[in-house]
C-alpha cells in the first residue's frame, strides 16, 4: 500500500500560478496526500483540486492550511519540520524579487536542511521528487544527523 505522505506546498506571490498549474497537472497524485500549505498558497491549491474534482467542498480532500507565510505560516511549517510531521516540501520561491519575510524563508529552508526533509525549489524539482520510485514506496525514511553531542554540550561561563 502506497504511503501517505504530509507534503507542504508554499509558493511566493510571483510563483503562485506556477505552482497552481504544477499543482493541476499532478492533481491525483496529490490527492492521495496529506497537504500542508500556507495561507494564500493553500486557498489557491484548495481552488485548483476543487475545480479539478468538480466539487465545492475542500473538506473531501485532506488538506491543512496554516496561516499566511510573512503572517507567521512559514514558523508554523518549520515547526511541523521539527516536530517530523513534514514529508516533503514544495516550495516555489521567486530568486528575483526580495521578499520581506526573507529571514522567515532561510529559516524554513534551513530547518528543511537540517532534519533532511526532500525540499523542491521549483517545478523540475517537484517533478523529479513526486515521480521518483522513493515517493511511492514507504521504505525510505532521510537520514537525519544525530544533534546529541550539540544538545548536551557544556558551555563556558
């Protein structure tokens, strides 16, 4: 039996129709996972799948919304990275335009690297990772480094 995975979905504002066409393209695909969006991101992700459905009731696929990115969503998608409740991320980010959450991004793209979450950065990224043999099965888990010496280590006063 295939996995469900939690895949987070983030876009900035000038990626936000690529992401919603990337999203129409892999519509049943996605629909087999748990997806977890940010705010504007995931309105527009819940709009895609319910037109791409045919129905009006977002509640028939199971997604979370969390709250806006600059708005404090971005800390909640990096805290569920912490926690280990995320499986993957998509996140389309815009490399030309500064954004003014800058620092709340590199930190949810750090705490991705860090707990060595598979993190696609833009449509051939998200591409290979949903078509790639280790995303249907379930034997794959990333391998995270051991962080125990750095949490018990002694200060000098």
């Amino acid at each position: 039996m295939e996995k469900k995975r939690r895949i987070a979905l983030v876009a900035h504002d000038n990626m936000k129709r690529d992401l919603a066409e990337w999203v129409d393209w892999n519509w049943e695909v996605l629909l087999k996972h748990h997806l977890i969006c940010t705010g504007t991101t995931g309105r527009m992700v819940a709009n895609t799948l319910m037109d791409r459905r045919g129905d009006n009731n977002h509640g028939r696929f199971d997604i979370t919304l969390l709250k806006s990115g600059p708005l404090g969503g971005d800390q909640q998608l990096g805290s569920l990275i912490a926690e280990g409740n995320i499986d993957m991320l998509i996140f389309f980010w815009d490399p030309m335009q500064a954004q003014p959450h800058d620092v709340d991004v590199k930190a949810l793209l750090r705490l991705a690297t860090l707990y060595n979450v598979p993190t696609a950065i833009d449509r051939s990224s998200a591409d290979y990772m949903i078509s790639s043999p280790l995303f249907e099965g379930d034997e794959y888990k990333p391998v995270t480094k051991d962080y125990k010496s750095y949490i018990e280590r002694t200060l000098e006063k």
